[in-house]
C-alpha cells in the first residue's frame, strides 16, 4: 500500500497539549485533524479525558473501548487511515493514523509531526491495537 501524496502535508506540524489545529497538535489531534480533512470522519475531540500527554491513557481505551464505532483490524490487514494504538510507559496512551507501507502519522511531546515505521525497533512491541473507525470504508 503506497504512502498517499498528502501524508506530506501534515508533516512538521508543532505538538501543542489538547492541540486541534494545524497551529498545534497532540497525538489524538493529528488523527482527528486527518480523518477528518482526508476521510470526512468526524471524532470527538476528547480533550477533557486527560489533563496532559502523559496521563492520556484514556484515549487508547476510548478508541478500543468504543466498539460500536471502531472495528479492531489484525496487524497485516490494516490500511490508510486505520488507526494504531501504542504503549508508552506500559500504557496504551499514544495514537497515530496508519498511512501505508507500515508508516504512521504521529505527533509526540517535544516532536513535530513526522512519518516513522510502527514495525521498527521503537514500535513493533508496543502495538496494542489497530482500529478502524465505522464510517471508513
């Protein structure tokens, strides 16, 4: 699955905690702001379920609890605009958007927004979950 040409477009986005807009972004905000903009999928915002990036465990289990509205997707059969849920601190707190050939958009503390393989060293073993939201097709 090849990356798409406008996965290059949310490159170097600035983190900002509870950030919504391409002025700043947090994790979640990154995969809301491209599910939205690439997919027309609308997501809550969330940003009252934590208070910082460090304490967001809550929103990988909002994503993997909500099951009416996302569909837990085998490692291997995701796609673009899947979205993968990882552990930090032993913790599903940290979320990125699935864009093709094992890559993820994804934005950390301290880290413009950037492309990194989730099957590399940093990643491949702290794969909770990969999720799809109902209105993808």
């Amino acid at each position: 699955m090849p990356i798409p040409y406008w996965a290059g477009h949310y490159i170097g986005l600035p983190f900002v905690e509870h950030g919504r807009s391409i002025y700043g972004l947090d994790c979640w905000g990154l995969v809301r702001l491209i599910l939205f903009e690439q997919f027309d999928t609308v997501l809550p915002s969330y940003t009252s379920n934590y208070t910082n990036t460090y304490s967001q465990k809550e929103i990988g289990k909002l994503v993997r609890n909500e099951s009416s509205k996302w569909h837990s997707i085998k490692l291997g059969e995701e796609k673009c605009g899947d979205v993968i849920v990882l552990r930090m601190r032993g913790e599903p707190m940290h979320v990125g958007c699935i864009i093709g050939d094992k890559r993820m958009l994804h934005i950390e503390r301290h880290i413009n927004s950037s492309i990194e393989s989730y099957d590399s060293w940093r990643w491949k073993d702290r794969i909770s979950g990969i999720f799809r939201h109902g209105e993808l097709k």
